[in-house]
C-alpha cells in the first residue's frame, strides 16, 4: 500500500468516530417526539432528555484529552467505539426516561471524546500538504453519518415496526461495532510517542508510512517543540499570555459554530418544518434532503479546504449563514412567504455550514495548538462546542414554542454577522504548514 493510500486508509478509519457521531446526533430526531409522548415529559423534561447526550458530550470533550494525552490516542479511540455502542443498545432497551437519559448521556461521552481524539490523531499523523483533507474526513462522515440516520429512521419510521423509534436507536450499534474493530488497525500516533516516551524509532516507522517526504523535518521540530513546551506546563499553559491567542481563536470558531443554529437545525428539524405547515411525512422527506445536501456540499468544502484555504471557506460559509438565516427568519416573521420555500432556504443554510463551518472547524483547533498541547487545546475547542450545543438543544423546544422560531433564526444570523467580522480580522491562514511551523508563526 503506498503512503499515500495508508495515509487515507488510517484516516478514514479513525474519522468513522464521525460517522457514529453524526449518526447519534441526528437519529434522535426521528425519536423525540414519541418519547415525549411515550413517557408524558413537559417541554423542558423533554429537552432535557433530548439534550442528555450533549451534556455527556460537554462532559467528553472537557476531559477526553486526558485520557488520549495519558493512554495513548489509539486505545481512546476504541474505547470511544464501546461507549457507542453500549449507548445505542441502552438507548433502544431504555424502560423509563432516566435510564434513556442515562444511556444517551454515555453515547455522549463517546462523541464529545470524539471530537477531541480524532481530528488531533489525523492531524499528527497526516503530512502537511493534505492535512486538512484528512482531517476534514471527520467532517464528512459526521454528515454521511446524518445522512444515514435520516434514512435509517425513515425506513424503521414507515416500516409499521412496533415502538419504531427503539429501532430507530439501536441501529447505531451496527456501525458502532464495525468501527471498534477497525481501531485494531491502525497505528498510534508518531507525535504522541515522541511526546511520552521520546520513542522515535516507532515514530519514524509510522511516519515513513504516512508522510516519507516530510518524516525527518516532522521528527526534528516534534523533537525540539518538546523541549520548548515541556517547560511551560500543560492544561494551565493554555491560559498564560503566549499561548491565550491560539486559546481563544479555538473558543471563537467553536462558539460561532453553535450560535449558528446548526444543531438545531439538526435536532429539530421535522419540528421545524411541521411548525411551517409541513405535513409529518413531506418533514421527514425534507430531513433526508438535509442530510443529503450537506453530504454533497461537504464534498466540496473537502475538495477547496487544501486548495483555497480554512479562511475563505469560513468567509463564504459566514456569507451564506447570514443570507438563508435571515429569510427563515422573514419565513416565519413575515407575511406571504409559502411554507414551501423553507425547506430550499434550510437547504441553503446547510450548504454554507458544510462548505464552511462544517469542513474547517475540526481542522482549525487540531492545527492551532503545539504537540504537548494539542490534547487539552482540542479539549477546550471540543467543550466550548458542546457546551453550547447542549444549551441551545435544551431550550430550543421551550423558546420555538413560546415566541416562535422567527426570532430565533433572527438571533441566529445577527451572531454570523459577528463570526464574518472576526473571519475577516481576525482568523489566520493555517493552509500547507506544517504543525509545528503553524505553531511558531503564531508565536
């Protein structure tokens, strides 16, 4: 196998931790309505619920690093893997809504590591020049992982199965078994060896693999960078006055993230379309459209990330937020507007989320941070992600039914006005460096 397709080989594999986590994020959405149902929850019990396996994922994103940073990226991820997959069967087995809410809370867990373990493992092991294309790999199974649960509940949903929506949950196991497997494949990363045991013997094996053309300069400044960090200490470095820049330009893209609406887009998406007078059925045809433009659109985001750059894409992606968020505002708030013209404008605000939030998010924060660093650099970006997530997920319900989602789609595209101006002067340029030349630019 040349380095190049071992390099995609490891890559995909590790990114299929994506694929269960956009799997477990937008499968819920085929259930929730007949949870709310099948255990008579209020708006905010039902939201809570809803909102378990984020709050695990904030919880997975904080301290996900620690574990990858202490045992070993590799080991994480196939414990990540288990965590699905006793999510989905708990979720699917669940008797009451504590203990749904305690297994979703556990599938949680596993995304939110996820999200810090995945991307960090393909950036170090990925050479350069195709960094964000193996990274952005996460990315596009999160969305082929949507794509299939919005099918897969669709199929279970109108298959006149019994209790459909335990079905609906349980399906993840499938996948989740076939990833943890996998994970015994592949190798642990060259970065983290030189880190924690200054092993570069198995470094440089790894690394002629993926990267032979980049392998002895990548070991020279793995191998210098840690003697630098090591000076400065780990999870409070992040903090200190050199490194608060990186620090804070994690939190930013990963707070514009949230404040998008993306999440609840995908949560609630029948709900939203039904509150526009869309029939049950047309709503969750609709949702499988979602799914399927943000696949397509991701392709794309792919495609431009290494060739045009992670700041253009979040400049056009900021510009297309703030056009299709302000007309499903006007949608709703406006007069005249047919309820068929919703799902083209949800179409449009996916588009720009997957060419350009979606695709460069996950590439920004692993690129941002120093070796010794990286783990609780992805961690902080993770939780601040997540965090809002679970907050916006949790109140959705309750504030869609109080004032309607106008306002809210309102607030949505005011706060991608704010992310267009930091894109513009404040966002740098991370295209074909290396991570440590990345690293000392910045610094």
């Amino acid at each position: 196998m040349s380095s190049k397709n071992y390099a995609f080989f490891v890559s995909i594999t590790a990114a299929l931790g994506g694929f269960l986590f956009g799997f477990d994020t937008a499968v819920i959405s085929g259930a929730e309505r007949a949870i709310q149902e099948v255990w008579e929850l209020s708006d905010w019990m039902h939201g809570l619920a809803i909102a378990s396996a984020l709050y695990g994922t904030v919880i997975g994103a904080l301290f996900g690093g620690i574990p990858a940073d202490k045992f070993g990226r590799k080991k994480s991820l196939l414990w990540i893997g288990l965590f699905y997959l006793i999510s989905a069967l708990g979720s699917g087995l669940a008797w009451d809504v504590t203990s749904f809410t305690l297994f979703r809370f556990l599938g949680g867990l596993g995304v939110g590591a996820s999200s810090v373990v995945a991307p960090m493992y393909i950036s170090e092991i990925a050479p350069a020049k195709n960094r964000g294309l193996l990274v952005a790999l996460y990315q596009f199974n999160i969305v082929f992982g949507i794509v299939i649960a919005y099918i897969s509940n669709y199929l279970i949903g109108t298959a006149g199965l019994l209790e459909d929506w335990r079905w609906m949950l349980a399906a993840e196991g499938v996948p989740a078994l076939i990833y943890s497997a996998m994970i015994f494949r592949i190798p642990e990363s060259p970065r983290w060896l030189i880190g924690k045991f200054n092993d570069q013997v198995q470094a440089r094996e790894i690394l002629t693999r993926t990267d032979p053309d980049g392998v002895d300069e990548a070991i020279k400044l793995a191998i210098e960078e840690e003697q630098k960090i090591k000076q400065k200490g780990s999870f409070s470095a992040l903090f200190k006055k050199r490194f608060m820049p990186t620090t804070t330009m994690a939190i930013l893209i990963a707070f514009f993230n949230q404040v998008s609406g993306i999440n609840a887009i995908i949560y609630f998406a029948p709900r939203v379309f039904e509150m526009a007078g869309i029939s049950t059925e047309s709503a969750l045809i609709s949702t499988i459209g979602i799914g399927i433009v943000n696949l397509l659109a991701t392709f794309l985001g792919l495609y431009l990330i290494d060739k045009i750059g992670r700041k253009k894409l979040m400049f056009i992606g900021s510009l297309g937020y703030i056009v299709f968020l302000s007309l499903m505002a006007y949608n709703f708030l406006g007069p005249g507007i047919s309820s068929t013209w919703l799902p083209i404008f949800v179409f449009g605000f996916i588009t720009s989320h997957a060419v350009g939030q979606g695709s460069v998010i996950w590439v920004f924060i692993s690129e941002m941070f120093p070796n010794d660093l990286r783990a609780y650099g992805q961690s902080v970006g993770s939780f601040t992600h997540w965090i809002l997530a679970a907050i916006i997920a949790n109140v959705f319900p309750f504030f869609a039914n109080q004032f309607g989602p106008g306002y809210i789609f309102t607030f949505f595209a005011f706060m991608m006005v704010c992310q267009l101006l930091w894109v513009i002067f404040k966002m740098p340029e991370t295209k074909g460096r290396s991570l440590e030349e990345i690293h000392q630019n910045i610094h």
